[in-house]
C-alpha cells in the first residue's frame, strides 16, 4: 500500500437530496418481493412478473417478456414498450428513469446503469442521469449502458460492450467503449425463405 492521500472523503457523502420517487418502507416492500416473487415464478408466469411490476409503478407493455431473474431498483422509474424482452439476471439500476421503446431486446446479464458519483467531488457525490433505448434495439448479453445514453432505433449493440455515449440509430455497434461500426441492415421479408 502506498502512504497517498486519497482524493475523496466518503465521512462526507450525502445522498439525502437524492428522491427513490417513494417512501422507504415501500422501497423495502419491493425489494421484498422482487427477492422472493421473481425467482421463485416458474418461466411460463411471465403475466404475473409483469403484474407485479406494474403493481409497483412500472409502465409495461403489452406481450412484454421479463425473465426470473431480472432486478428492478426502482420500477416506479421504468417504462417497457410492447413485446420488448428483458433476460436472465439482467439489471435495471434505475436511480433515474429508464426508457426502453417497443421490440427491444435487453439480453442476459447487461446492466443499465442511471447512476454514478462525481469524480471532482471530494464528498463523492451522486450524479443521475436516465437511459433510453428507443424501438428495435437489441442490446446483447454482458453490455454495460451507462447513465445518460441513448441507444437509437434499431441499433446492436455487441456482446460485452460498455455504452458510455449516444449510439446512432440503425447502426451495429460493439469495443469498449462501444463504437458504431456498420449499418443494420434491414432484412426484405420476400426473400427469406
């Protein structure tokens, strides 16, 4: 170890400012259930994951499909347009809003993540900032999208990629940090077999 002084002071930090949009205990009633409902529904009760998010504040959309073990901080803070699928342990850090259009896919363990501390900050401070992902997209397994971004209208995002700005609509995008590459091609239905 070395003897440097670090730069923050976290006796310092404070977060009382900062609004989860509903009181504690209900805060602590979702984490509840989302502990014990969500794992323990078998893979075909996709209705009833839903409903439960809906019971707490999220708006979901019809045919919208939620994997088991997918985690909502906040799903009060979440919308979720039609048919889009959200996979296996996949994480809704949703300290601010989190916006993901129709058709989209979120596949297993990506993690949207609205929230992160100011590095000037010698108190650390918390920063949010929300996240959308607008219709189409598909976000691939192990992506990380960071606070702020903006996927657009049928963009990739590659395996394993960490989105730390705007990615382009129609574009196949992939590194870290995530970089557009190529254009989505748009399939012609009267050529597929």
């Amino acid at each position: 170890m070395t003897n440097d002084q670090p730069f923050v002071d976290l006796r310092k930090y404070d977060q009382s400012w900062f609004d989860r949009g509903r009181p504690s205990w209900y805060v602590l009633l979702w984490w509840f259930v989302q502990a014990i409902a969500f794992p323990l529904t078998p893979q075909p009760l996709n209705i009833l994951r839903c409903a439960l998010l809906r019971l707490f504040g999220a708006r979901i959309g019809k045919g919208v499909l939620i994997r088991p073990t997918a985690r909502f901080t906040y799903p009060w803070k979440v919308t979720i347009g039609n048919y889009s699928w959200i996979g296996d342990n996949v994480v809704l850090y949703s300290l601010d809003q989190i916006h993901i259009g129709e058709h989209c896919v979120i596949s297993q363990k990506s993690y949207l993540c609205t929230g992160t501390h100011d590095l000037q900050d010698p108190a650390f401070g918390l920063k949010t900032a929300s996240i959308t992902i607008e219709n189409g997209a598909w976000v691939a397994a192990d992506c990380f999208v960071g606070p702020g971004v903006q996927i657009g209208a049928n963009a990739v995002i590659g395996a394993r990629s960490s989105v730390f700005t705007n990615m382009p609509s129609g574009q196949v995008c992939w590194g870290s940090p995530c970089r557009p590459k190529t254009a989505r091609l748009k399939l012609d239905p009267s050529t597929t077999p």
